[in-house]
C-alpha cells in the first residue's frame, strides 16, 4: 500500500515516519495528555 502523497509503501516507512502520519498514534499522543491532565486533579 502507498499512502497518497507518497512515493513507498508502509513497509518502507521508518518508525517515526509511520507515527507522523498516524491517525491512531495522534488520537494516543492526546489520549496521553489528558489523562495526565486528569490524573492531576
């Protein structure tokens, strides 16, 4: 598979390349500030 815009397949994508582009590692980066948030109060 070859995402849109890009010219290698997933396979190909380092580890920091797949996560800049990742729905889900974005959605866990803010699940992971707001539960610090909420762990404080």
């Amino acid at each position: 598979f070859i995402p849109k815009g890009f010219d290698k397949t997933l396979a190909q994508f380092s580890v920091d390349e797949k996560n800049n582009i990742s729905h889900r590692f974005k959605a866990l980066e803010l699940a992971k500030i707001i539960l610090k948030i909420l762990n404080k109060g």
